[in-house]
C-alpha cells in the first residue's frame, strides 16, 4: 500500500472572543491589521509543517466573507508566497473554483506558480457551492453556486467545471489550443479568429506554428508560459 500524502490545508479565519465578540466587530472582515496577522501566522503553521515533512500545503478560495470566516480570495498568492518560503513541501489550491474563472488565466497562473515553487505546485478544482459570491463573480458564464442536488444549476454548474478542467489541461500539455466549446471558446470569435491583430506578422513568423492562418488571422493560441 502506498503511503498517503498528507496535506495541510487551511481555512484563514479572523479570531473573534466568541460569537458575541465577532458580532461587535462587524464586519471583522474588513480589519487590516487582523488578517495581516492571520495571514503571517498561517506562514508560520506551513513552514512548521514543511518542517515536520508534510507532503504538501493548500489553501482555498471563498470571497467577500465580511464575517471573517475563509477569507481567502487570492489562492494563487498564497501560493506563490508559500513556495519561497517552503524547502521540501508543495503548495496548492484545494480549490480553483473555475466556473468562475478564465481557463487560459488558470493555466497561466498556475504554470506561474509551478515555476516559483520549481515544480513542486499542485493543481486542485473547486465547483463551488457558495451562492453570494459565486453567483457574482461567475456572472459572465451564468454558473449558479451548486449543492451537488441534481438540479438544472448543478447540471449546468458540472458542464462548465468539466469543460473548464479540460481546456486547461489542453492548455498545459499542448503548443497550441483552440477551443470551441459550449460555454468558452479560444480564439474569439471563433468562427473567424482574431482579426486585425497589429503583430500578426511577426506571431506568423516567430509564433507557435498555426497560430496565424493565410489570411492573417489568428485561429490557435499558445499558453505559456509551460509549466515546469
């Protein structure tokens, strides 16, 4: 049997003497000074765990928690901020919730990350199940926070995870991509290409092979930079 992996991964909450004490503070969100010192301590909880030989590091991503509770919006700099501080650990996300997000920005950013932390980045998804701030920040794909339920927002939220995941492995493992898919595609419009593109000339000529058509159009992309 093969030894389990042990990740830590952690929830940043503001600390609060109690319910009472939480509520007298609304929102302790919004206190500067208070998750400035989380977010140092939680530094210090990942390099002891480095230390003690833990196979990896994580954190989430939840937004506009002015209650303080998993205030962790920014997943990918956390990360970053980890792998300099880390020696033997890897650092990761548990997760991405991507239905919000850009898939090719994902995969840049991670690729990123996975070469500040010289290869020792893990890449973990989220569907996302929080509605206030789902439902905001993945507006432009209509993707609804779900509860795994079976309804038509789940169905649809598993459509978009799904093609999102796919897109952005493509993203990892090929030169060059094109993506017409149901809910996101690359280059856009795609029926077309990116037309007009001032450096098509030089994309054509130092570029990715494909990346530019005959008619100068642009009909691939190339997503890098590649990861470590």
């Amino acid at each position: 049997m093969a030894q389990p992996k042990v990740i830590v991964n952690l929830y940043p909450v503001l600390p609060a003497g109690g319910e009472a004490d939480h509520a007298a503070r609304r929102p302790i969100g919004r206190d500067a000074a208070l998750y400035h010192s989380v977010l140092h301590g939680m530094t210090d909880i990942v390099r002891a765990a480095d230390e003690l030989g833990v196979w990896g590091v994580s954190t989430i991503e939840h937004h506009l928690h002015s209650e303080g509770y998993e205030l962790a919006p920014c997943p990918g700099v956390i990360n970053a901020y980890w792998a300099s501080q880390l020696k033997r650990a890897r650092v990761g996300a548990i997760g991405y919730v991507v239905g919000t997000r850009d898939p090719i920005r994902v995969a840049e950013e991670m690729a990123v990350i996975d070469h500040l932390a010289k290869g020792r980045f893990f890449a973990g998804f989220a569907r996302g199940y929080q509605k206030r701030w789902t439902s905001i920040l993945g507006q432009y794909n209509d993707v609804q926070a779900t509860m795994s339920d079976g309804s038509a927002a789940d169905r649809a939220n598993r459509e978009i995870f799904e093609e999102r995941v796919d897109q952005i492995l493509a993203c990892w493992t090929q030169e060059t991509v094109a993506f017409d898919g149901k809910y996101y595609k690359a280059p856009y419009p795609y029926a077309t290409g990116v037309e007009g593109f001032p450096a098509r000339a030089v994309a054509e000529r130092m570029g990715a092979p494909g990346e530019i058509d005959a008619a100068g159009a642009v009909r691939r992309v190339s997503v890098v930079p590649a990861t470590f």
